[in-house]
C-alpha cells in the first residue's frame, strides 16, 4: 500500500448509504366527529432515537417519532414513524463515534421522518403538520450529562 493509500485509509469516513420509512401508523380514532370541531389542536410530540452496527463499517440508526394531536380530551390522530437511515462509518470511535450516531446522524434522519409526517397527517384530512426542527446535538449532550450523573451516584452509593 502506498502511503497516500494508508493515510486515506486511515482517515476518518462518513457516508450516507440510505433513508427509508421502518415503519409507519396512522389512526384517527375519534372521525369523522372531531371533523365538526374547531381546529385548535394540542400536539404532543414523544422522540427517540437508537442504533445497531450492522456489519463492520454501517450503522442503522433509527429514528422514533410519535406525534398526538387532541381537541380538547378527544384524539383527533396519531402518527408514529420510523425514519432509519444505514450509515458507513469508519475511523470514528469512542465519544466521537456515540456522538455521530446520537446526534449528527438523528439530524439528518429528521427532515425525512417531518415529511412524512406532513405526508400522513394531510392524507387523514387534517391541516399540515410541520414539526419544529429538533436540536439533536443538545438532546445529546442532556443524555449524556443524565448517564454521567447517574454513574457518579451509583458510585457514591457503592461506597
């Protein structure tokens, strides 16, 4: 191998390899009556996110998004969606490897999982639904401090 080969590949790499829906749902158990209601919604939106290595360089990353709209006690629908992306990483590792699959990536997903989310919500006949963008790099850093706070409680609770 020559020595522009060995420093190539040694160099840290990232690439998306593909996006696609895992899963979706849609339900709209109260209609046609919340139809006749007048559209001031409460929307509540759950998120998460996980990873699996799925061979020696790629990553699926999955993206988890249930979305609940309700007029006052009546649901009005439900979307849940499963945006996954596969991902080729190599030369990351450690804190920089969790942080790419915990947030870089999540970040990308999340344009994906909006759309479709809008997608369904106009197609059960409900007024556009376009979530706020997502700050994964700060919901990352929360995790994160919550893990380490955790790890030095139970070690003061060893002791």
């Amino acid at each position: 191998m020559t020595d522009n080969a060995t420093q190539q590949a040694q160099q840290p790499q990232f690439a998306l390899q593909r996006i696609y829906i895992k899963d979706s749902s849609f339900e709209s158990p109260n209609a046609p009556e919340v139809f006749q209601m007048q559209w001031k919604p409460q929307i509540n939106l759950d998120l998460n996110t996980s990873n699996r290595k799925v061979s020696e360089t790629q990553y699926e990353v999955l993206l988890s998004l249930t979305i609940t709209a309700k007029l006052e006690d009546k649901v009005a629908f439900i979307v849940e969606i499963q945006q996954a992306g596969v991902f080729m990483i190599q030369g990351i590792e450690g804190q920089q490897l969790a942080q790419t699959l915990g947030a870089f990536c999540p970040n990308l997903l999340f344009p994906y999982a909006r759309e479709s989310v809008d997608a369904l919500v106009i197609k059960g006949s409900f007024p556009a639904l376009m979530l706020a963008p997502v700050n994964f790099d700060a919901i990352y850093a929360e995790a994160v401090r919550r893990q380490q706070e955790q790890a030095a409680a139970a070690e003061g609770a060893t002791h």
